[in-house]
C-alpha cells in the first residue's frame, strides 16, 4: 500500500550524525579520496559522490561529467553541452539547470564559460579545494 503524506508526517524523524568539519570550516569527506594518479573524471564522479551537494545538483555534476573527457575532465568545443539538452537529460527546467550550474562553478565543481548567445556551454570540470587538501 502506498502511504499518503499524512503516513508520512506521522513517521519518526531519524537524526542525522554530522560529518567532520575541517579547520576552515568545511565539511571533510565521508571517505579517503581518490588516490591523485587516477583519472581525472573518476575522481571527479567520486568527489560529487563524497560531497553534500543538493540532489539535482549532484544530478547536473554528473550528467555534465559524463561528456567529460576521462583522462582530463574537459569538454571538447565539439562535446559542449546545450543547456536545452542538458536540462532534458536531467529532467529539470532550464532555469533550474542553469541555476544548479552556476552553483556548482561557484562552489568549485566546474569553470563554465558561455559560446556564441548563451545556448552553447564549455565547461572544464575542477575540483573543489576541500577535496583536493584531503590526504
């Protein structure tokens, strides 16, 4: 039987355990990272995996990482993603999706830079500082 929101509302809420916060002040990882001989792009799918992002975040992070070349974690000019296609991809609206990928450039995930009248993206996927830190 499926349960109606108001089953849900009854339901126990389950305390969360926080994750170790580093001396800066961000949240450390829920594991070791990657070892930094590995490729590019399986780090990156690790670190968005290990991060707090918000789900479609994370959703755009990785619809985004699998145009990414493995090695390097660049999109090729010719690889570039469409917002359009990108936000079908994901099942989100396009506001939303550009929303997300400006959040995530701002917090360290990607650089994004816009080609001909903002349809076309180039982006180069990076890693956030608190990842990179981490031994």
């Amino acid at each position: 039987m499926m349960p109606n929101p108001g089953d849900l509302a009854r339901r126990a809420r389950t305390t969360l355990t926080a994750r170790p916060v580093q001396q800066d002040g961000t949240p450390g990882p829920r594991r070791t990272p990657l070892a930094a001989n590995q490729p590019f792009r399986r780090r990156y799918e690790h670190a968005v995996r290990l991060s707090r992002l918000e789900p479609r975040a994370r959703l755009v992070a990785l619809t985004v990482a699998a145009h990414a070349d493995y090695q390097t974690g660049a999109i090729p000019a010719s690889a570039s993603v469409g917002v359009d296609a990108l936000s079908r991809a994901c099942g989100l609206t396009a506001m939303a999706t550009r929303v997300h990928l400006h959040a995530l450039c701002a917090d360290g995930w990607m650089q994004r830079t816009e080609i001909g009248r903002g349809t076309r993206v180039q982006i180069t996927l990076t890693l956030p500082a608190w990842y990179q830190d981490t031994p």
